[in-house]
C-alpha cells in the first residue's frame, strides 16, 4: 500500500518529534503500540466469529 524509505522515515519522526518534543514520545509510542495490539486482537476476534459462523452453516 505505502512503501516508505529511511529517508521518509526519518523526516516523519522528526517532525513528531517537533510537534510533540522529546519528553512526550514514549507515552505517544505506548499509546500507538497499545491500540495497534487492539486492533489486531479485534481483527481475530471478528475473523474467528465468522468461521464460526460459516462452520455452522457448512454443518446444517
């Protein structure tokens, strides 16, 4: 989807770390790396719902 260099990368950080100065990072990353682990633990929970569902139907 979007391919991102070290170059793009590095600009990236620095501007966050202009707009939010080095003190605020970490709570930023936690926060970031938090919602990700949700937003994952949602996707398979969704995705196990479905088979169950469609495992259901297969067996009717």
């Amino acid at each position: 989807m979007f391919r991102f260099g070290m170059g793009e990368l590095i600009v990236i950080l620095l501007i966050i770390l202009l707009l939010f100065g080095a003190s605020r990072l970490p709570e930023i990353a936690k926060a970031l790396g938090s919602s990700i682990k949700e937003f994952k633990k949602a996707g398979k929970e969704i995705k196990s719902n479905i088979d169950d569902v469609t495992k259901e139907d297969e067996d009717s």
